[in-house]
DNA sequence: GCCGATTTGTCCGTATGTATC
DNA sequence: CGATACATACGGACAAATCGG
C-alpha cells in the first residue's frame, strides 16, 4: 500500500470524490478540518490536493475552498498524466489484451536511429515490431526500440506478454517518465497489412521516449492506433502571472 | 513577473536549461547549493524543481542529484501541459493567425447539448463556429460553447479575433483549468467544406472543457484539426508505491 | 465600504528517513 | 561505515482572497 501519508490522504479523497461523497461543484472539508481527520500537518493535505488538482479531481480557489471537478462518466476512463502499460489499460477497460510479434531483433543505433530515437550513436538496441489486439481484434502496431543493456535477456515470448512486468518485476528496472507526441499519421504498408483499418487513411500516433528513474532514455516507441480506437485524456493548469 | 519567490526560480532554472548552461544528462547543483546561491528554504528550491519535473525539463534521482532531461530541438516549441490560447500558440510557432467566424449565435441548453457538453439543461450559452487559419491557410474547424453570463458582451466582431484575450483582459475572467480528450474522428461535411483536407478523411481533435478559477465550467469546445497540422505533447510520471 | 473570520497561497526552519556513493 | 543528496513530514508565520455582517 501507499509509504506515505500524502498518498494515502489522495487516495482517500479520491475514493470519495469518484464514489460520490463529495459531489460535483462541492467544496471539499477546509483544509485545516482535514488536518483534524487525518492528524497530519497541513502541507500533507496540501501536497495531497495538489496531485488530486492535476489529475483533474478538483481546483482550489483562493479564500473560498476546494471545488469537485469531477464527474462520473459512463465512459470508459482513460485517465492520463501516468503511465500505464498497454496490459494495465486493457484490463483497466475490461478489454482482454494480445500481443503477436511481427519483428524481433538487434541493431545498433547509427546515425539514422539516432535523428530518430535520440539514442547515441552506437548504443545496442532491441527493435521490436508488434501488433496488440484488444478482444482478438488487431487494434494497435507498435515499434519498439529498447536499450539492450537495460532490457537485458529479453526474449520474443517475453515480448508476446508484457515487456513492462519483466522490466519491473524481474529486472528491477525503475520507471521515471515519459515524453509523448501525439499526432495522425498517413497509414503505412505496414498498417494496413497488420491491422484492419477499414476505410481509415491514417492513424493516430503516439510516440513516446521514457526515461529510467535514473534519468537515461532507455526506450522510444510508436504506438500506431486505429483512429476509432484512440482517445487520450489530459490535463492542464492556467499560468497564473501574466500580465 | 513572478509575484512569487519559487517561481522565479524555476524561470531561472528553465532559463539555463534551456541555454545550455545545465546540459542533458548533467546533474543540476544540488538543492542544498540551489539553497545558498537563491537565498530561500529547501522547500522553495523543492516546489521550483518539482514543477520543472513536471514540464519534463527534469527529473529528481534519490540520494543521487536532478537530472537535466531536457533536449535542444529544432523542432517548434509545442509544449503543452498548461493552457493556451489559439492566438498564443501561433505567435510562438511564428505563424499568422486568421480567424473567420461562419456561425454565431444564442442558444439555450437542452438535453442534447447537456449530454454533449456538460452544461446544465437551461443554461444560456453562446455557440460559435470558425474557421481558423495559420499562414492564410484554413487548417483548424473550430466549435465553442461558452456560457453566456460569464462571456457577456461577446460579439462576432470579438470572436473573430481572439475571445480569450477579451475574457481575460476585458472582463477580468479568471481562467482555472482545462480537461482536454483527443481523439481522432471521421471528417464531417462542415469540414470538408471548410478545411483544405487534400485526401484525408479524418481529423485531429482536441475536445475541451475550461473552468473558471472558480471551478465554473463556462467552455466546451472541439478544436478539429487537418492531421498533418497537429501535434501535441504531454508528460508524465510513473507513479511508485507499486507491489 | 469597512472589518473580521475563514480559507487558500507562500515561505521558513527543522527533524527524520532513505538511497547513493 | 560515513558523507551527501533527495523525500517526507511537522509546525509556525504571514499574505491574499472571499464572504458575511
């Protein structure tokens, strides 16, 4: 469970908030009153409000209090602002996930790779085609570059599940973030023979270049989705100091 | 300029990232030397690090040091993660902004626009549609509902160039934070008929709810984009306390 | 319009825990 | 093991915004 009290106080109020004890437009118990529940200092509630506001639950309001944001939705929720592993959102939508492996083999990043990936020349890399099904339907392709050194022993069967959980529950491999893009691309060759894209001409891309906790780029992918398929969610804060 | 101590400070830590003067991969001087040169309590130089990690300009390393992520592109500056307006993002890309408003009109919210928008049934809304155009060129197919007390005194002539600045500066509008959904959708005859599509058949689109600072929703707004003219760009942490 | 109570925003100093080297 | 660096938490002080009387 949670190791630290902040934590735990997001998760309770998020509990609240999306079960519906706290209401849509309702202000949130002061902050000092929440200080009396949870016996804690007030920069620990704050810390948790803080997360709740970028996650999108709620929005503070200088000398009134803290309004619910929050909505329930019917909508499948696919919440962003952390990452998630393709498996993890499949399930977290009651999708039952694929995976069938297209391509599956070293290379070394030359200068190509680098303008591409970022990658320093003559980094070894894994290069990995896939194409993820959701419910037997073939949805996604991704491409996948790893660094060899930090994905050490990985394995086209291992590639058939999830990459993710090897990395982080046998490696010990500790994620930090990740940079997306986001664009629509024309459909490739590849596209069409691998996924079913109806009439679509293009796909709406996701690319992303994640970092160890230690700081080191360590994979890029695109993630190629079916336009139908595809929403992403995200949430942003005013600049306050413009004037 | 900043009103406040650790912003500044984070301008002035982006400031030498951004220059070069802190380089990617380098360590950042630690929070304790950051302490002396700025004059402030760790905590400061601790909530101006914490938001340059969420910018993606850093990102911290326990028992180790801050670590620059931070890369020189020459690529157009597209960050996202806070809030912009149309007019805003333009002039930063080096772009003409044009606008030319093909509907504007009252409308009262009913039962389909509440579904669709959030609004609550009743609510007085004022419905636009424009087209806006970057270089001369028609690219974006803009649908905005606003709230029509809050937006009072909003006129055509107004929509045509840049609503946001006239709710900021004119009408002291406090604008708080925005929820953003992408998702890519077929195109539609409106626009087909007013974007230069080529052969696409879908577009970009960028669905928004806005809030007031005061937690008000007062804007939904679809902003549908030609495909190859988008792009977007988000961050995000991997959270810990995983078992 | 002013005053006072409440509430959030900023900042400080300190203490302790934990990871890295 | 010790020194260094980041992470969490506490408590206190004052500023700034809101609201009711």
């Amino acid at each position: 469970m949670p190791n630290s009290k902040y934590t735990a106080i997001y998760e309770s109020l998020r509990h609240r908030i999306e079960t519906g004890e706290y209401r849509y437009e309702e202000l949130l118990p002061s902050e000092n009153m929440l200080v009396g529940e949870f016996g804690c200092a007030r920069g620990t509630i704050r810390r948790a409000l803080n997360e709740l506001g970028l996650q999108g639950y709620v929005q503070s309001i200088h000398g009134k209090g803290v309004r619910v944001l929050y909505r329930p939705t019917a909508q499948a929720q696919f919440t962003v602002g952390n990452i998630e592993s393709y498996e993890e959102s499949a399930l977290r939508n009651h999708r039952v996930p694929g995976t069938h492996v297209i391509r599956f083999e070293r290379l070394t990043a030359d200068e190509a790779v680098h303008s591409r990936t970022g990658f320093a020349v003559g980094t070894e890399l894994v290069y990995i085609e896939r194409v993820r099904m959701l419910n037997e339907l073939p949805l996604i392709f991704d491409i996948n570059f790893f660094r060899a050194d930090i994905a050490a022993g990985l394995t086209q069967e291992i590639a058939s599940h999830s990459i993710y959980r090897y990395l982080e529950q046998e490696l010990g491999v500790a994620i930090g973030s990740t940079r997306r893009v986001i664009t629509v691309e024309r459909c490739t060759a590849l596209d069409q023979q691998y996924i079913d894209l109806e009439d679509y001409n293009c796909m709406a891309v996701i690319t992303s270049s994640t970092y160890t906790a230690d700081g080191i780029l360590f994979e890029y992918t695109q993630s190629r989705h079916r336009p139908d398929q595809f929403l992403f969610v995200s949430q942003a804060q005013r600049k306050k100091n413009r004037r």
